[in-house]
C-alpha cells in the first residue's frame, strides 16, 4: 500500500500535512526522507518533492523555469561606429545536469543609458539540482551573431560533457543536487576557456559572466523570493556589470515554479 511504504516526519511531515497530505497535489511519499545540499533534507513523492532546511522550513516544488528576461543598459559604449545608440544583444548558455543550451537575444536597436530592454527565453525547465547561466554581451556592429551562439553552443557543450563525467565518477548514490553542487565552479572555466578560443570574431565583445545557482537557491528563487524590477525589467537573479568601452551593461533572470 503506497500510503504506509514511506514514513514522513519532522519538518516536511508538517508541511504536508499542512497542504493537504496524500490528498493533496504531490499525491503519496516514493522515498525516504533523505539528506540533501547546504544540510537541507528532501523527500520526494508522486508529484514533486518537499525540501527542509533549518533556515527557511519546508517547501514544496516540482520543477523549476529558468528564464532570461532581459538586459539594463546603465552606461553607453564610447564610440559604436558613429552610432549614437549601442545595439547591443546576448548569447546565452546554460549547464545543468542532462541539459546544455545555447541561444540568442535579438539585436536590441537604439539602447540609450538608464534604458531597459525587456525579453523572455526560456532558458531550463527541470528539477533544481543546480545551474550554470552564461552570457557575453556583444555590440552589433557587422558579424553574424548566430556565429556566437555557435561558439556558446561549443562551450557548454564541453562544461556538459566534464559534468556528466563528474557525475558518472562518483557512481551515483547520492542525490544528483548533492554531487552537482562542488562541481558547479570548476564548469566556470571550462566555460570562459572555450568561449575564449572561440569569439574572436568582429562584433565587440563587451565581456561574459557566469552566475552559478546551487540547488538551494534554485528552490528559494522559485518557491520564497519575489520579483524585482528595473528600468521595466522583472528579475530574481542580475549578473555583476558588463563593463567594456566604457559602457555599462547587466543581463537579467527569474526562477520560478515549473
């Protein structure tokens, strides 16, 4: 019997009960509660699961969406070709665990300072076991920017494959979350050493930043932290600046429940 196979207590005991139990969304226990990242516990079930840490209680999540949702300009570039606006537009790559992607922005025309330009891409839709999210900042000027996407596509490529090989050396046992999040950091030059090889190509590259969101902060992005907004840009997650040729520039992400 599916209701007896699994004892839950303590603080995710609570929480369940509290949204209803087996009557509720997640349906019965499929696990024991078991240890989980930043001395956290977790317990799965039909539906989705329930996390515990001491510091923030109990929540109940499935997956997790992680979406680009834009760029602020807060300082133009010097000199873009006579242009008295910058026309600026991101590559974007994530790594996670079972999942890499590469994609583009459009071509933002005519971006003065103190300006925001608003986007959605859908960058991950999957369980929190924690990410990578890539971006280099480009000008346009006259290269093909899906050449970008093509080197970004190659370099989280290569940090996948390291991590899939972390993963697989470890010979599993643990949760994915919990072996994932030592192995986030070390993807960051992976990444930046490809990407290097990669983009020398004409547009001006006005630099790249990797934001690394362990499990437990995918959790609370999602389920606790509220949006802000910028300069009519909605975000959970901002990069540290951009800062090249005199312009300043920071690229926006929301995390939310999937």
């Amino acid at each position: 019997d599916m209701r007896t196979t699994h004892y839950v207590y303590g603080g995710i005991a609570t929480r369940y009960d509290e949204i209803g139990g087996a009557e509720s969304w997640l349906g019965f226990p499929t696990s024991e509660e078991k240890d989980f990242v930043k001395g956290g516990r977790i317990q799965t079930f039909q539906h989705g699961d329930i996390y515990w840490w001491r510091d923030v209680g109990a929540i109940e999540l499935n997956e997790v969406v992680v979406q680009y949702t834009g760029l602020i300009c807060y300082a133009e570039t010097d000199n873009d070709q006579s242009s008295a606006s910058d026309e600026p537009y991101v590559v974007l790559g994530v790594v996670a665990p079972g999942a890499n992607l590469s994609t583009r922005t459009p071509i933002h025309e005519g971006v003065d300072a103190g300006e925001g330009r608003p986007g959605l891409i859908e960058l991950y839709r999957g369980k929190p076991n924690g990410i990578t999210l890539s971006a280099v900042l480009l000008e346009h000027d006259d290269e093909n920017p899906d050449r970008y996407k093509a080197a970004m596509g190659a370099a989280v490529a290569a940090a996948s494959t390291a991590l899939t090989g972390a993963i697989a050396a470890t010979g599993g046992g643990a949760p994915i979350a919990a072996i994932v999040a030592p192995i986030l950091g070390a993807l960051v030059p992976v990444i930046t050493e490809e990407l290097n090889r990669a983009l020398d190509l004409q547009d001006d590259t006005l630099g790249e930043q990797t934001n690394e969101l362990t499990a437990k902060e995918l959790v609370v992005l999602a389920a606790r932290t509220q949006n802000s907004t910028k300069h009519g840009v909605g975000y959970k997650v901002e990069t540290p600046s951009f800062v090249r040729e005199g312009s300043e520039y920071r690229v926006y992400y929301s995390v939310v429940p999937g």
